[in-house]
C-alpha cells in the first residue's frame, strides 16, 4: 500500500502544511501498513517537517522520471487546499492525468478550486476529474466551480482537512520566545500579499485599513496586536501595517519558522482574531475565540457564512467606520459568537473528517490491511464514485 499525495507542500504555508499534517494523521491512523510519497515543491522542507515520509521533487521533472514515481503508488491523492484556479490546475492535473495513464486511480481530497475560467484549466478539470475515483471539495463555492467548468460527475463537499489539526500546548512558551509581554489583551491580526489568489486587493489601502483597525484596539481595548505571518512574505506586509500605524509600539510581528501546530497553540493564546487568511481563521475557530474574516476571496468569504462569523464582502474596499463598528460589535457579543462558533465549528470537523473516512473506505476496497482486513467505518465512504468517460489529455 504506497499512498502519493500531491498538493501545494513544500511551499512554506502553514495552511497547507497544516491540511498535509491533518490528512497524514488520518492515514497513519486509518492505514498503518500504508508508505507515504509526498510529491513536494521543495521536498527538503517536506522531508524537516514530516520526516516520516518520503518527499520527492516534482517540478521542473520530466514525464519519465516521475512516472518512475507514480508507477508505484497504489493512489494518487489530489489535495487538500485551493489548487485548482486558473494557469495553476494544469499544473497538478498534468501529473494527475499522468498517473491515471499509467493506471493509478486519482482520489481528490477536500481540494478548492476557482477561480477558474481559462478553458484549457477546465479541459484538464474535465479529462482527469472525470475519471477520479473519487471528488471531494471543501466548500459548496468550490463545487459551482467545478460544474461550471464542464465537469459533470458527482461531486461531494465536505470541508477543510485543516479543521483536524489537533492542538499540543506549546503556545505561551512560544510567545514567551517572541517577547510578547503578558498581561494585555492579544488580538491577533492575519495579513497577505496581493496576487494571482487575492487580485483585487489595493495594498497600499489595505494597508492603511488595517492599521486604522489595530489603533482602534489598543485604544478601545488596552490591546496588544500580534500579527501571525502563514507565509514568509505576510511578514513584510505585517511591518508595512505597522508602519501607518500610530500606536506601532503595542505591535508584536511574529518572526519565527512555525509547524502549523505550533501557530494553532500561538492562536488558542489570543483573546481575539482578525484576519485575511483562511487557516489563520480556521485556527481561531479550532482555538474558540472570537474571530473576524476579512475576505479578500470566495473562500474565506464561505468560511465566514459556515461558522457564522460576519461576513463583510469586499471589506478591504468598505469604508472604516464599517469595519471597526464591526470589530467594537464582535468584542461586546464575543460570549455569545464564541458558543455559537463552537457547535458550527464541531458541524465543520465531522464534515472534514469524511474525506478521510471515503479515502480510508476506498483504500481498503483497494487493498484490504493485512491480517484484520478492513477496518470498520463510519461516514459516508461507502460505495464507488461514478465516474465519466473524459478525453485522454496531455
């Protein structure tokens, strides 16, 4: 039994890492007779942080020396996470399209897609999704996605395999390290750069929103403002917060090369978090404190509406009174959005933990473990998926 996974690792996003920590869990409890391949875009930084699989290169390798690769998987999983947008799903489905013509079943896992209009990205989508073994999505928002690019098999929404991240207790140690001082209220603040993922966004706007934002809560609150980087590059954008900040001196921006672990420990020790980055909210929620999504995408817009937490569409281009009546209103009901936020965010777990249950499920229909045969689920990992005659692309 050799499990391929292939996603964004390896890429240095605690998002990502934290979907491939959460999924590696399930298997290894699930299977664990099952070998791992991580297919990574810098399987050195794949290897440091799980170094109980094997992490091979796929980028810039030719098509024979990854189908020495693949030709030894039992499966290829595609995902999780938001993979299948627009220049980008070629990429991934290319290696997946590969497989399927070698004969390695493809099993999507909880992936996001859009946006996606390019036609040749939706002709990948149709030829290999087609004749996937299964499709699982993380959100109602990503499977519109995919049947408006033509695909027309079944396809089930799940959620995020983030959701699973399980918490260890190494948080006010960590802060500790960072020089956050104790005492004051933590309000935690998630920034990201512009880009193909958040076209849309005015930096320089942006920038100035948020630091009117966090000048708000160290005067209404008394707070101190951390700001959590998931990529290296949100560091940068934190400083530049700062930087129009007036209260700059009750800012603290988070240096260190985290696990996602980790970060989810440094954010169950917040009182309070804003933030543009989707795993970032989706670790407040797992911590349970109160949260504000600042949607700059469709998902974390879908994030919001899921957990129940305000969703300002298009709230980087809203005027600042609007979002700090927002953040004033959170603090004041945050008793009351933190227990509603509970029981949505243990809705979201279950849903999440159906991809594994399904991929578990087909595992064993594919090869049963040894000695015990198939170990008995719950879920609704029952039965093959329908598949859909596609043409053979790439």
């Amino acid at each position: 039994m050799t499990v391929g996974v292939l996603g964004s690792y390896g890429g240095r996003n605690v998002g990502d890492e934290a979907i491939l920590t959460a999924m590696l869990d399930r298997i290894r409890a699930g299977r664990p007779d099952a070998r791992v391949v991580v297919f990574s875009r810098r399987p050195e930084h794949s290897r440091r942080i799980h170094p109980d699989v094997e992490a091979v290169g796929w980028e810039g390798v030719c098509r024979e020396q990854i189908s020495e690769h693949l030709r030894r998987l039992t499966v290829l999983v595609l995902g999780g996470g938001g993979i299948l947008y627009d220049t980008e799903a070629r990429r991934y489905l290319r290696l997946a399209r590969t497989a399927q013509h070698l004969g390695v079943p493809v099993f999507t896992y909880a992936v996001g897609a859009g946006p996606l209009t390019d036609e040749a990205d939706c002709t990948w989508i149709r030829a290999t999704l087609s004749e996937a073994a299964e499709v699982t999505v993380r959100d109602e928002e990503s499977k519109l996605v995919l049947e408006e690019a033509g695909l027309s098999r079944p396809v089930t929404v799940t959620a995020d395999p983030a959701l699973l991240l399980e918490p260890g207790g190494s948080g006010a140690r960590l802060l500790r390290a960072e020089a956050v001082p104790r005492g004051p209220l933590l309000v935690g603040m998630s920034v990201r750069e512009p880009g193909r993922a958040a076209e849309h966004l005015d930096e320089e706007g942006y920038h100035q929103l948020l630091a009117g934002v966090g000048d708000f809560l160290v005067h209404r609150l008394g707070a101190r403002i951390v700001f959590v980087p998931m990529e290296r590059d949100d560091i940068r954008h934190a400083h530049a917060v700062v930087s129009h900040m007036a209260d700059a001196d009750h800012c603290t921006v988070l240096h260190g090369d985290y696990r996602p672990q980790q970060v989810l420990d440094i954010t169950a020790q917040l009182d309070l978090a804003i933030g543009m980055r989707l795993h970032f909210l989706i670790f407040a929620a797992l911590a349970g404190i109160p949260l504000l999504p600042l949607p700059y995408a469709g998902k974390v817009f879908d994030f919001a509406q899921q957990i129940g937490a305000p969703a300002l569409r298009g709230v980087v281009r809203e005027t600042a009174g609007l979002l700090l009546a927002e953040v004033d209103r959170l603090w004041d009901e945050r008793l009351a959005r933190t227990a509603h936020m509970a029981a949505r965010t243990a809705a979201m777990r279950t849903r999440s933990a159906q991809t594994a249950d399904r991929l578990l499920a087909y595992l064993d229909r594919t090869a049963p473990a040894p000695s015990t045969g198939a170990a008995t689920r719950t879920g609704p990992g029952a039965g093959p998926a329908a598949t859909a005659a596609a043409p053979a692309t790439g």
